[in-house]
C-alpha cells in the first residue's frame, strides 16, 4: 500500500496533502513575478511584510499610482452559468483605460 492513502482523496488539495504529511514548510521571501505594487497589497495583508519585491520596473511599466478606486453607484453584478459580470464596472475600467493610453507619461 499507499503510506499517505488517506490523504489521496477528491476533495484534498495537493497543498492541503502536503501541509498534512510534511511538519515544516519554507517561505520563499523573494518575490521576482509581479511589480512591487502589486505585491505590495498580498504582502502587507497576508505575509507581515515579509516578502522582498525584486522585480525592477521599466520607466514605461511605471503607473502613478498604481491603483485608483472608482466608484460606480450604478454597477450591479449579473449573474448566468456561473458567471458572474458587471458590465457598468466593466465599462468604467475600459474608459480609465482609454484615459491612461492618452496620458504621455504612459507613452510607448
């Protein structure tokens, strides 16, 4: 037999297995994939701050800031086949968009 069957199930995740039979784990504390904005959110909310950004940023990869909040009072969320779409947010991002292809600091 299998000496970890009971973790070979469906609903078990290979994480969840892992986290079962392994005691210790490793975090890696250098993060090279996404920009230091991005990042900056997952690590101040669920790592303590503990990841390093490594990615260095091209001049033209430079948003500021790099996220902006809009409201959309209007917005409402359909939902069909287990989709779920908000077509009001979604137009406001497309229009953001166009706004930022149009700023020359974001030129090229």
């Amino acid at each position: 037999g299998q000496p970890h069957a009971a973790y070979l199930t469906p609903d078990m995740s290979l994480y969840d297995m892992a986290s079962s039979i392994y005691e210790s784990s490793v975090m890696l504390l250098e993060h090279f994939r996404c920009h230091p904005a991005i990042i900056s959110y997952s690590n101040k909310n669920f790592y303590g701050n503990r990841i390093k950004p490594m990615r260095l940023s091209k001049k033209s990869e430079q948003l500021s800031p790099a996220l902006v909040a809009i409201y959309t009072p209007q917005g409402y969320r359909e939902s069909k086949n287990s989709k779920h779409i908000n077509r009001i947010e979604a137009k406001a991002i497309i229009e953001e968009m166009k706004l930022l292809l149009k700023d020359e600091r974001y030129a090229n």
